[in-house]
C-alpha cells in the first residue's frame, strides 16, 4: 500500500511547467514547441490534493488546445490520476500561467470523465510510468469519428515524455497522434508552492 507522504512526493514530481523546445528545434516539421502545465488546485476544490493542467503552442499561449481537471488518490500499488472536464474551460484559459484564474473554480462546475482515469506506478525512484486504465472506455471524438485514448506519460525530476494516440473501437486502427514518435518535454520551472504550504498543512491538520 502506498501512504500519503508517496502520494506528496508523487505531486511534487508532477508539478511543472515543461517544454519541448529542443525537440522542436532538432524537428521542426515533425514537432510543434509545446508547453505543458501542471499547476497545483487551491487544497478547497477537492478537499483534496488536485491539479490543473493545460497544453498550447507556443505561440498560442492563451488557446490551449487541452485542459483538464485532476484529482489524485491512491489505489494500493497505483497512483490515480483522476481526469474531469469543466463546465467553462475557456475561463480558465491561461491558468497554467495565472493562477489567480482557479480562484473561481468550484467542484460542482467538474464532471468525471469516466474511463480516463491515468494510472502511475513508481518505476525506479523519482521516475514514475503512467498509462491510461484499461479497458478502452476514455472516448473522444475526432474528425467526425469517435476514438478511444491510449495515453502514455513518463515523468521525473527533469522530464515529461507522452503520448497520445486515437484509435477506431472496432477495428483498433489508428486515427490519430503523433506519427512521429513520443513527445519529450524538459521541466522548465516547478510549482510546487502550494503544495508545500496549503497541502501539507492541510494534511496533517487533517
């Protein structure tokens, strides 16, 4: 069984903000820069420990192409994840940035994205290896179509590696995601202010 002291150092780890800047400049047809956000949820939204994360272009820095809400538990041997949509996401356009616009996010504008939940298991110290659950039930459509979600993520101290691919429920044949293999992120700065203060005073007061 993993204990809440893990489930913290596992928080710690992925909150950050990463970028795929030398990725891109080696590929630059192959790869878009992108950044990534995992920005720490004021302790009140969940009651709990909680993120928000955001991906855009570079270039795009206030339209992000996707945005989620996390919530994260312990399963004995795995850490979960949980994924949530918003009721009004473009109002929180930018949070990866601003922190100030989560201030207005309550539990009851989320809704649980059934199936899409992201395991994570410790593979070697620091190093954690997630995917998303079994079962082929994390649908999203696309061109038209509806496809299932087959994510991958491994994150450290240092990196973020993913990736995202879509594929047909009936036959399993690919319908989108990088063709080009996986997207590798390098941490860029931590964000782990809240965690350090609000969470774990909250925790143990709790």
């Amino acid at each position: 069984m993993l204990s809440t002291a893990e489930l913290i150092l596992f928080a710690k780890t992925l909150g950050g903000i990463y970028d795929n800047l030398e990725q891109s400049q080696a590929n630059p047809k192959e790869f878009a820069r992108i950044n990534i956000f995992f920005r720490p949820l004021p302790w009140c939204v969940f009651e709990g420990p909680g993120f928000y994360s955001e991906q855009c272009y570079d270039y795009a820095p206030w339209d992000p192409y996707r945005q989620g809400i996390h919530r994260l538990t312990l399963r004995e041997d795995v850490f979960l994840v949980e994924n949530y949509g918003c009721t009004n996401f473009r109002r929180l356009a930018g949070a990866g940035r601003e922190q100030d616009l989560l201030k207005s996010l309550k539990q009851c504008d989320l809704e649980a994205r059934c199936g899409c939940d992201m395991h994570f298991k410790l593979e070697k110290p620091g190093h954690y290896v997630g995917s998303v659950e079994p079962g082929k039930k994390c649908l999203v459509p696309r061109d038209g179509k509806m496809t299932y979600l087959v994510s991958e993520v491994e994150v450290d101290q240092n990196r973020w590696i993913s990736r995202d691919r879509g594929f047909d429920p009936e036959t399993d044949a690919q319908c989108w995601g990088s063709e080009h293999g996986k997207l590798r992120f390098k941490r860029v700065e931590w964000l782990n202010e809240t965690i350090e203060n609000e969470w774990l005073s909250k925790l143990h007061n709790g």
